[in-house]
C-alpha cells in the first residue's frame, strides 16, 4: 500500500511519526475488519501512546542505570522467608512516593538488598517517575569531584529534583568529611519533597555513627525515619549459598 507523500512530514510537524510504524498494518486491518473512521483513529492514537510510554520507560531506566536483571519478577522471595512480602508489594505500588516516605533497607551482605531497592526503582520507573540510582561511594566520590570542577552544586540539584533517588550501600566505606555533611544536606533538602531508599548492611542503630557527629546524625536520622518504612532482610549471602551448592 502507498502512503501519500505528504504523509510523512505532515506527521512529523506533529511529532507523530511513529504512526508510520503501524499505519500500514491498521490500514489493512481496517479494510479487512471494515472498522470505523473512529475506530481506525482509535487504533493508531492507541499504538502512539504505548510508542511513547515504551519510549519514556526506556529512557527512564538508562538513566537510572539500573541492573536489567534486578526487577522484582526477579527477586526471589523464597530466599528470605522472614521478609514480608506484602509490605514489598505495597511498596511496589509506589504510594510511598506519592507521599514522599522514605524506604530503609539493611541486612549483611549479599541477601538481596540491592536487588530490591532496583526493583522497587524498577516499579517507580514503570509509573512514569524519575528515579536517580547511586552506589553511596560513587555519590559522595562525584560530589567530592565536583567541588573541583565547580559543579558540585549543579550534581546536587539533579539529586533533589528527582522522585526517587535510591543510594545503595550506604556504610559499605568509611564516609570522610565532607561526606556526612553532603548526606545530611540531601536528607534534609529531600525531606516531605522527594522519597529516599537507601540500604546498608549496618544496623539502624549504628547509622549515627556513619555520619561522625552526633548531632548531625541526630538530626538527619529525624527527618530520615520521620515518614520511613524499615526493612530487615536476614539469612545466608546468596553468593554464600551458591558456593556451598558447588562445594556439595
């Protein structure tokens, strides 16, 4: 079937040329279904939206520079039976973003919590939120860089006008000055306007001690926990897991 040749840049004046990726295969199908007028504009309107929001979501999840394979149809739930799995499934719903609560995620090293902070950034994603996804170290490592270059402040910015912004691994490394203050400045600018998830593997009740002055603790920690949902993951490293299967 020939298109007219005035097809083409007509559509994309009107960013709408993705159109032409369907157009013809509608327009079999309409003489064939003998569709409406309506019911072919119908189709065509129907596959530009999934274009676009196929389109964002792809955007979205390079940008957060997510694992692909951390999504929450991966995770495996089996691993952590004491792990509850509908407050995951409630979060996953992302209601905690709408109301700007925060997610804390802690528990030894390889039990999955990376994995579920990218899947539940995965989710945020899928709604059409931008979501920021950040190892701590590398975090606190850019803006260090920044303060060289002069672009510390612009680095920070993108990290508070984001929905979600998810910092993996937080304690892994000593922070060093400026560090503690540069996440008490993110804590509280974040505060009521914008979700945090972060996971550690230290206990809640160590993270004063990441930040190195008490009162600086103290006072991040409050607006921290104030809207939060803590999760405790438990159990064996998967790794840890993996080895003994090979080692039996």
């Amino acid at each position: 079937m020939t298109l007219s040749p005035q097809l083409n840049p007509m559509l994309k004046s009107l960013r709408l040329s993705g159109i032409l990726e369907t157009l013809e295969v509608r327009t079999q199908q309409a003489i064939e279904e003998k569709l409406s007028y309506m019911d072919f504009l119908h189709q065509l309107l129907t596959d530009e939206i999934e274009r676009r929001t196929h389109k964002q979501l792809t955007l979205k999840l390079k940008r957060a520079q997510f694992d692909p394979n951390k999504t929450l149809e991966s995770f495996d739930f089996s691993a952590n039976p004491s792990l509850n799995r509908q407050q995951i499934l409630d979060l996953a719903t992302c209601h905690f973003i709408e109301k700007k609560e925060n997610i804390l995620i802690v528990g030894p090293t390889g039990v999955g919590k990376s994995h579920l902070c990218q899947a539940l950034g995965h989710q945020a994603c899928r709604r059409g939120y931008d979501v920021v996804f950040l190892s701590a170290s590398k975090l606190f490592s850019s803006l260090q860089a920044g303060r060289a270059d002069g672009s510390s402040e612009r680095k920070l910015q993108s990290l508070l006008r984001c929905d979600l912004l998810i910092l993996d691994d937080l304690g892994l490394k000593p922070l060093r000055p400026p560090a503690p203050e540069d996440l008490y400045e993110i804590i509280h600018e974040r505060y009521e306007k914008g979700s945090l998830i972060i996971t550690s593997n230290r206990a809640f009740s160590e993270w004063p001690e990441i930040f190195l002055e008490p009162l600086l603790a103290s006072a991040a920690l409050d607006r921290l926990t104030h809207h939060c949902h803590q999760i405790v993951i438990t159990g064996e490293s998967y790794r840890g897991r993996e080895r003994k299967g090979l080692i039996s």
